[in-house]
C-alpha cells in the first residue's frame, strides 16, 4: 500500500480500512455514455442528409449565390450555395494564411477516417476543409438538433469533425489557440442566431418523432418504457418533472418555451429532486443529474492527462489564472471524481456541499480536442472526458464546505465540443446550502468533476463503484438523481449537525 494511502486511513477503524481499501482503488472509469452514435455509419448516413438540406435549401436561389460543386449521394452536382458568414471567410482566410494551420486543416481531411471501423476512403462525406466550412456555415445559419433515438446526433458541428478528430493533425489543430477562438465565436453565433431564439422553435413539438416532445423523446427525458407509455404519460410525467409555462406542446406553444436554449436549460419543479440527507454535513450530494465516469485518488501536480488511464494534471487543470491556480497545491494526493451528462439530461448545476464560494472562474480553451492514447473513439470526444479536464473550455467553482472534515474542494463544470457556454450564477462570498444552484451548461450535456483534498476520507455510493467496474453488465440504467447521495466523508463527526 503507498505511504499516502496509508497516512490517509491511519484513523480508520479496521472494518473501514478494509472498505477504504476495497473500494478505493488508484483508478476506475466507465465507457458506458452517449455522446454520439457509436455507430460511424450513423454519422455518415446523418451528414449525406444534411448535404441534401443544404441542396435543397440553396436550390431554390438566395441573393449573392456563389456557385460550388458539392457531392449528393453518388454523383457531383453543381449547386447555388448560400456565401459563407463573414465569420468564416475570416476563419478561412486565417487558415491560408497560417502555415501550420493551412497543412494541419488540410492534412486531418486527408488523413480522416471513421475510428476503429472497416469504412473506405469512399466512405468520406467531408474530404477538404471547404466542404467543412459549408456544412458549418449551414449548421450556424439554420440547424437545430432533432431527437433520434437510433444515434442522436445533437452536436452537429461536432459530427462534422468526428473523423478529423482522431488525426494527428486533427490532434494539433483543435488544439491551436487561434482557431479555438475562431470556433468559440462560431458557436457563439451560432448559439445567438438561432438557438437562443424562436428560430430553433420547430423542433421544440409533437407532430413527429424528430420533434423534441415526442413520444420517443419525452420518454427518453423522463426515463420510461415507450412501448408501455401513451404519448399522454409521457407529456405528464416531463410537465410532473420540468417547469413548463403552457401545458401545450403543440406548434406556436412549446409547452411554453422561448428557444431551444430555453429548453435546454430547463428547471425541475419545487421538491422533484430533493436533497438527500441535507442536515447531515457529512454527506456529499451529486452535483449534476449525471452518470458516473471516473475516480481517481492520489492525483498530482503535474501528471499525464493524455493517456488512457485518466490521469488528472492539477496544474493544467485550474489553468494559470491568479483567481484559481494557486488551488491546485492544495488538491495534491486528492481525490477526483468525474460523471457525465447526457443531451438528454438536466443541464444545471447545484452544490454538493453547505459552505461559502471562495472562487470562481471561467477559463477558455479547446472544443474539439480529443486524446490519441485512448484508441479508436467513433464518439469522440466520449473517451477523452478525463484528458478535456485539462484542455476545454470550463468553468472552475471552488467552495469552502462547512464541515471542516471537507474543507476547501472544487466543482469543474467541463464544456464539450458544442456545450462550451458555462454560466456560473453564484459569485465569490455567496453561500450555499446543499442543493443550491450554482449554474448551467447551454445548448447539451458535458461533463464534470468534484475534487477534495487528501485529508478527505471518502466513500462512495456503491453505485458509482458498480458503474465504474468497466463492465457493461453491471452498468445500472440511467444517471443518478440530482442532489442524491453520492458519498460519505468517513473521517467526519459532523454526522446529523
């Protein structure tokens, strides 16, 4: 047993040494998420649609028509295709003339193929990063993700860059300072123009099963059986969960939301997710409706955040602003704990422990970066959620718990791909109770961490233990519940105060 282990538990009585031991192991993930489709072919089949979306949409004429040869299905047909946002052409432009940039944005298309899978070089949709920037300049303009059941593919723009991702050039230019603050800008347009506005309403319906409140999709955002639910149970049970300004679902009601966004950001009703024990000091809450991912104890300083095994790097982790970094020291020999949240899932958080916020940052960083040591990765950035820690962009809330037992740990609220926009509702010297709502991921699910320090004693839930034995046998259905019981601090004797 290592020697900080063993100063970690020198307190323990035996029986919880022997619990300590046995469900503490140095590291545990799970691969069991839903990103994007697992499926290669699914994207494939999804982007050859959106290339008919965008035939049809600019067939018709628009003013100032460029014309561009763009393949649709099998053959090549010249089309009238709406110019490029002046964002793009600026980003375009960049690019050429960038030397690094211009090779690695031309090399990744060349190099790109479906992860782990028996695709061909026939099987590229996107083959040049001028096709990119159309699919992209379409997906800003006029997208708004539909429900699938069968793959969903939610994050368009990341769907366009699935197979670049897994290059080694892709590796390099999604991680350029440069262009990641082209595609921050991207996105954010793209966020302001159409899914934070009425614009991105025509999914938010019932009248099919893409719509947002179908069948299929209610019953995927509440957790039922479709094949024993009526479309009537499943709106009542989302209108029993979620806040909704008008009970109709119908076109130009929208149960009464204003955008997908709006959506998106949904609040439970008052005592749908109860906190769990909220006098017991001792009890940590799950911060986000989410599933397990990760736990690593002993983290370092400065460790290899890249490879396969989820290694968490601190000091890349707070960043180097003044207002965060110097936290990092402090979590050395800590402990990590990372969940996932799917699109379908409640997207705000709220704070796992009674104290007070002592900081808060939102750092920049990566949206499409995902690690080449953990393999094949058809829904990258799934397998990267330790390694985008380090890289993404996210939000940093760092509060000091009430039970000194605790003391100082962090919430890292992590953007993925698309889900980059982390707003934090809390400030510095606020306080928080258990349950409290410290902020939300816009426009999709991402992924977090809770971070303590070494001399935080910590058990687990069993679920979460089960979850990470990497064995989809014994993956349990479905996220643990917001404000939940997620893990006990064992050296406490706060319980009950």
């Amino acid at each position: 047993m290592e020697k900080n282990m063993e100063s970690k538990m020198f307190s323990l009585t035996e029986r919880q040494k022997s619990v300590y031991t046995k469900q503490n192991a140095p590291y545990r993930s799970s691969k069991v998420t839903s990103w994007m489709p697992k499926d290669p072919r699914v994207i494939k089949e999804w982007l050859l649609k959106l290339k008919k979306e965008i035939f049809l949409a600019n067939s018709i004429g628009l003013d100032r028509i460029a014309f561009q040869s763009i393949g649709i299905g099998r053959g090549e047909v010249e089309i009238k295709l709406e110019p490029l946002d002046d964002l793009l052409v600026e980003f375009k432009q960049m690019i050429e003339t960038d030397a690094t940039l211009h090779m690695q944005y031309t090399q990744m298309f060349t190099e790109a193929l479906p992860p782990g899978s028996k695709l061909s070089l026939e099987d590229k949709v996107i083959k040049n990063y001028d096709e990119m920037f159309v699919y992209v300049n379409y997906v800003m303009k006029h997208y708004t993700p539909t429900f699938s059941d069968s793959g969903l593919v939610g994050f368009p723009i990341n769907a366009i860059l699935n197979w670049p991702m897994g290059t080694t050039n892709g590796y390099a230019a999604f991680l350029n300072e440069k262009a990641n603050g082209y595609w921050r800008r991207v996105i954010n347009k793209w966020q302001d123009d159409v899914l934070a506005t009425g614009k991105s309403l025509h999914v938010l319906t019932n009248v099919d099963e893409k719509s947002w409140f179908s069948k299929p999709a209610l019953c995927k955002m509440t957790g039922q059986d479709p094949d024993n639910t009526t479309q009537e149970q499943a709106l009542d049970e989302f209108k029993r969960l979620y806040k909704c300004k008008d009970p109709d679902p119908s076109p130009g009601k929208h149960l009464g939301f204003k955008s997908w966004d709006e959506f998106f950001v949904r609040e439970f009703n008052p005592g749908v997710r109860p906190v769990e024990q909220p006098g017991d000091q001792c009890v940590i809450n799950n911060a986000c409706e989410s599933y397990p991912y990760s736990l690593r104890n002993n983290v370092q300083l400065v460790d290899e955040f890249w490879v396969k095994e989820h290694k968490y790097s601190l000091k890349h982790l707070f960043g180097e602003d003044p207002d965060v970094a110097h936290y990092a020291q402090s979590f050395v020999d800590g402990t990590v704990y990372q969940a996932f949240l799917s699109a379908t899932s409640y997207h705000r958080w709220h704070s796992p422990v009674t104290g007070e916020i002592k900081a808060v940052k939102n750092i920049p960083g990566s949206y499409y970066s995902s690690s080449l040591c953990v393999g094949p990765d058809p829904e990258a950035p799934n397998l990267s959620q330790g390694y985008i820690c380090q890289v993404a962009a996210r939000a940093i809330i760092v509060i000091e718990a009430a039970n000194p037992a605790i003391g100082t740990m962090c919430v890292v609220e992590v953007g993925m791909a698309e889900v980059s926009t982390c707003e934090v509702t809390v400030q510095v010297g606020d306080r928080v109770r258990k349950g409290d709502e410290i902020g939300m991921f816009h426009f999709g699910g991402s992924t977090h961490c809770l971070i303590f320090g070494p001399q935080v004693v910590l058990k687990f839930i069993d679920r979460v233990y089960t979850d990470l034995d990497d064995n989809p046998d014994n993956n349990a259905d479905g996220n643990i519940p917001l404000n939940a019981k997620l893990a006990v601090c064992m050296k406490c004797g706060l319980e009950n105060k």
